[in-house]
C-alpha cells in the first residue's frame, strides 16, 4: 500500500548470540501509515525500546522483516538512507546534546549527512522555529530546562528531514511544565508537518492524543486500536500492568457503581458533558 511508512513482518529479536534465550520480541507484525500518530504501550521488559531500536536499523531483526519506506533494515546498503528518514529522540536530552552552543548542537547531524553549508543554516532555523526555541540558538544548552533541552533534541532530528520520528519515552525525566512542552511539539509536528510518530511512553494522558494506541507485553502486541477503543477495556489494561487515563478511571469506577455514563471517556470535557446528560 502506498500509504503505509513502516512495515513489520513476522518479527522476533534476541539479544546475544544464544538464540535459546527468551525473545524479547516475538512474531510482531504490524504497519504504520504516513502521517500516522503512534503511542505504545507496555511495563518495563515489555518489548517497547527493542522494537523502538528496529525501526531505524540499531538493531537488526532476529526474525522476519522490518521495512521502511520500501526499505528492508537488513540491507546494510541503505542503514543511512533508513536513518535519515527515521529519527529517534531518546529519554535524557543531556545524552543527545553534542555542542557548547544550541544552534551548533542542530547543524550537527546535517553536517554528518554532508549537507551544504549554506542549507545548513536553513535547516538549523527551520528546525528550532518548529520547536519553538529559535531565540535561544545562541545559547548554551546546559543552561537549559529539561524540556527545552529535549525540545532541541528534537530540532537536532528536524534538521536531518525525516519523514518519521520514534520518541522512546522523551519525557521520562521532565517536569510537568517539561512535558507538555515536548508534547506540544510532537502534536504540531504530526498535525501540522505530517510526520510520523511513534511515541513510546508510560503516561497515559500522552498516548490519549495519539491516533492508535499499541499495548505490548512479554514481547508481543496485546491490543491495537483507537484511544477510545484501547482504554474503555479498563480491566484488560490493568492485566497487563498498566493504568488507564484519571478520568477514564473515574467512568469505570462510576460505572462499577450503577451509574449510566460512557465507558470511553478520555478528556475532563468528555466527562463534564457525560455528567451533564445524566441530569
């Protein structure tokens, strides 16, 4: 399908050589549209990171096929050209920054592509303009929040042009104000730009805002679907190890004590209006 960006087939990986080891993925298969906003889901050990590392060749499957963009991972010939349309942004910023300086920190990873000088300096305006931080190029990122360091982290991936970011759980170590600084970032990135996103996170009021929700568990996917389709199944969720949104946690627990609401409820407006027709 033309519209389809990443493609997993039948995938497993084991770390080591000794193939008798319990996989940490196991016959994963799924694909993911262009433009697509990706959450998965899952307890540590579940498999999230490892899959996160296959989809722009860090790791190479053990089992099956990972495509991207037509690409098979496996073919050491195009491992840069898979990097340059998949950019990952890790968990701590300070392990991402390179420079002394904010803008040198972005042209990093255009400079290592070959990139001219002068559309460089393009790149790098573009790419913080997009997160927002253009009038701190000039200054050091150590003098930074935690959110606006992950902010050029991501501006450093911008700069390159992919088509596709994979955020392994970016906001992780952020304060509130933090995060939703980053995830105001990665919505407009999607929504705005049209790249795609696979965000890897343990908060579930982010993967609320994603288009399809992915659970993992011991290796494999458990469930697939929309927000709203993945979060109304409280109790399976929490079978995997996982909580489900407040306020959805709240219409469960209404629910549970006879009262009429929907059980899909996501947003504090979802469930004022929900009450609301109770009256």
């Amino acid at each position: 399908m033309d519209d389809v960006f990443i493609e997993v087939r039948n995938v497993g990986y084991v770390y080591g050589k000794d193939k008798k080891q319990k996989p940490a993925l196991h016959d994963i298969s799924i694909s993911i549209k262009k433009g697509e906003f990706v959450a998965i889901l899952g307890e540590n050990g579940s498999g999230k990171s490892t899959f996160a590392r296959l989809l722009n060749a860090l790791l190479i499957p053990t089992e099956g096929d990972v495509y991207i963009n037509g690409m098979n991972t496996k073919d050491s010939r195009r491992t840069w050209d898979i990097r340059q349309n998949v950019g990952m942004v890790f968990q701590n910023p300070d392990n991402q920054l390179v420079a002394t300086v904010v803008e040198d920190d972005v042209a990093f990873g255009p400079e290592n592509l070959g990139v001219p000088q002068s559309e460089i300096r393009e790149r790098v305006d573009m790419a913080l303009k997009a997160v927002d931080m253009y009038e701190h190029r000039l200054r050091e990122p150590y003098r930074l929040s935690g959110g606006q360091k992950q902010r050029v982290a991501i501006a450093g991936i911008i700069a390159m042009k992919p088509k596709c970011i994979v955020l392994d759980e970016p906001t992780a170590m952020l304060d509130p104000l933090g995060r939703a600084e980053v995830m105001e970032t990665i919505m407009k990135l999607n929504r705005a730009d049209g790249i795609t996103i696979i965000l890897i996170t343990h908060f579930m009021e982010e993967a609320v805002l994603a288009d399809r929700v992915i659970v993992m568990n011991k290796g494999e996917i458990k469930m697939d679907g929309t927000p709203k389709e993945v979060f109304e199944d409280v109790e399976r969720i929490r079978a995997f190890g996982l909580d489900v949104p407040q306020v959805t946690e709240l219409a469960y627990l209404l629910r549970q004590s006879g009262v009429d609401i929907r059980p899909e409820i996501l947003t504090v407006d979802e469930m004022v209006e929900s009450l609301c027709q109770l009256r």
